[in-house]
C-alpha cells in the first residue's frame, strides 16, 4: 500500500521515474478500454451537472420560472457538453496536426 502512495505523490510531482515504472510495470491483464469508456462516460455526466448547476444558479428562484420536464433539461445539457467537447477535441486534432506539420517544416528546413 506504501509503493501505490509513494508512486501516485511521485506523479503528481511528475517525475519521469515514475511514469516510466507505471508504463512498463503495469499487468497485461488491465483493462484500459474499459477504463477508458467508464472515465469517458463519467467525465461527461459530471460536466454535465457542473453546467446544469451553473444554468439553476444564475436563473432567477422567483415564481416566473419555467417547468421543464427534468428530461428534457438533461437532454439539452448533455448534448451541449456532448456538442462542446467533440468541438474542443477537433480543435484540439487539428491545432497538433498543423503544429506537428509545421514542425516536421521546419526541421526539414534546418537539416
């Protein structure tokens, strides 16, 4: 237990070492798809509750609110998380691509 502490403070602290022993020690019977779904789909479900905290706070608590089926809520906020972060990932792709590219130029050019 002492080993697993020591190694998660020595990634915070970011050192190479220990990233090093977490790529090359790690067991081949890991799941890492399936990690990678399950922290995908919870990644989405809170950001969609952190918005759809942000909306109910700066919405008025009077009377005049609307009721909205809390379906129909949670529809509209899941697709604009779902919507926002497919457009910051393509952004994301296509600002490496063209840095990687321009980069491959330049060093072309040097050499």
């Amino acid at each position: 237990m002492v080993d697993v502490q020591i190694l998660l403070i020595d990634l915070i602290l970011q050192k190479q070492k220990a990233y090093s022993h977490l790529l090359f020690n790690t067991r081949d019977n890991v799941d890492f798809e399936g990690i990678q779904w399950k922290l995908g789909v919870l990644y989405l479900l809170l950001d969609s509750c952190k918005i759809l905290l942000i909306k109910e706070c700066k919405e008025d608590w009077g009377f005049s609110r609307s009721f909205e089926p809390p379906i129909s809520v949670l529809g509209k906020v899941l697709l604009g998380v779902i919507l926002s972060n497919f457009a910051f990932i393509c952004t994301l792709f296509i600002s490496t691509r063209i840095l990687l590219t321009s980069l491959a130029e330049i060093t072309r050019l040097f050499h």
